[in-house]
C-alpha cells in the first residue's frame, strides 16, 4: 500500500495520533512545515530533501531541454513533479514515525 496510514498511542496517557491518506497530501506539499506542524524533529533534513528533490527538476527540465523533443520532454516534467512530491510525502512521514518511535510513542496500522 502506497500511502500507509498510522495510529500512534502514547502508552501512559493514551493519546492517540493519526497519519492518513491527507497527512501524506500535506507532507508532500508541505513538506518540513508539516514536521513543524506535528512538533516533530527533522525539519533540516526534510528542508535538505525538499530542496534536492527542486534542484533534481529543475536539472530534469535543462537536461531534457537539449536531448528530447518537446512533447517528451513535457511528459518527462510532468511525471517528475508527481513522483517528487511522492518521495517527500514519504521522507517527511518516516521522520515523522520515527521521532514518535523514539518518544515511546507505540505505532499500530490501522
């Protein structure tokens, strides 16, 4: 399953956290402002990956420019863009999922 839901309880006080299908939509649009959001830790590198996910388009859409005809490289761009926001979506929620393992948090799928 691509986007993974996961509940988060807190084993002495029982809060409850849960990550859906829109958690990932926000992480992937939001990306280290989503790990603000969640009082998570990782902002960095989740910054880092945004930024290197950007530049790699950007690189994608120069390089593309010189080799491939311009309706190729309008279907290059627009698969880049979606599978970019995937990768972040998942990076930021694994940060996310890891910095509730390490505060004790339990993590069940729901």
């Amino acid at each position: 399953m691509p986007f993974r839901p996961y509940r988060f309880e807190h084993p002495n006080t029982e809060e409850s956290e849960l990550i859906s299908v829109s958690s990932y939509a926000a992480a992937a649009f939001f990306g280290p402002f989503y790990i603000l959001y969640k009082r998570s830790t990782g902002f960095w590198p989740a910054l880092g990956m945004m930024i290197f996910l950007t530049a790699g388009i950007v690189g994608v859409t120069g390089v593309t420019s010189f080799f491939l005809p311009p309706r190729t490289q309008l279907i290059v761009i627009l698969i880049s863009i979606p599978v970019a926001l995937i990768i972040q979506a998942h990076f930021v929620v694994n940060r996310v999922k890891i910095w509730y393992r390490r505060r004790g948090w339990l993590v069940r799928a729901p």
